[in-house]
C-alpha cells in the first residue's frame, strides 16, 4: 500500500505542470532559472534551461548540460514550464474519486455483494 501511495504521488508532482506561451514580445528576457520548451520550425522539440536571449539568438543549456545557440529566427514556439493548480486540484479530485470506489467496491466484496 505504501507503494501505491508513493507512485501516485509521484505521478502527482509530475502531472502538476504544464507548458505556457511565453509572449513574443522582444524586450522580455526568459527567467534563467525556468525549464522551458523550445518548438522549432522543422517540427523539432526541445526542453531547456538557462534560456537566455542575445540579440538574434538564444543561448541555453540542454537536457546533457551542454550551452548551445539557436538563431531566434528558427524558433517558432516558445513555451515556459509553470505550476498548474487546475492539473493538481483535478487529479487529487480524482484520485480521491478512486479511493472511494475501491473503498465502497470492498465494502461491498466483504458483505457478501448486499448493501442494507
């Protein structure tokens, strides 16, 4: 049981996150604290951090934690990992949902399938 406990959370504080749109306003410079997405346009992804904006191109360090550059032109999305509430209220509802059908479907195994 301690397990299952551990996995759900687990998959708790994975499922709690989402990707958001950075504006495409030039004068913002990304938070080099932040993971964020990168979409490119040859239908590439990937997941950076230490973003930082230069000119026309971007510097970042990679999942190998190796710094590269990007030209600015060949971005066409660019997206910044943020904290969901609406992902983490959804899943505790749910998994709370679950506990409480697996609970009553036991209940209703150990009295002999009749509720009175």
């Amino acid at each position: 049981m301690k397990t299952l406990a551990s996995i759900l959370a687990l998959l708790f504080l994975v499922n709690c996150y989402s990707y958001k749109a950075v504006s495409d306003n030039t004068s913002t410079v990304p938070d080099i604290d932040k993971t964020y997405e990168i979409s490119l346009k040859n239908n590439e992804k990937m997941r950076v951090t230490d973003l930082r904006k230069d000119g026309d191109q971007y510097t970042y360090t990679n999942k190998d934690g190796q710094t590269a550059l990007i030209s600015t032109d060949s971005v066409l999305l660019l997206r910044e990992k943020k904290f969901s509430y609406g992902k983490t209220i959804g899943l505790v509802a749910g998994a709370v949902g679950v506990v409480v059908i697996i609970a009553a479907g036991m209940a209703v195994a150990e009295f002999g399938g009749a509720i009175q």
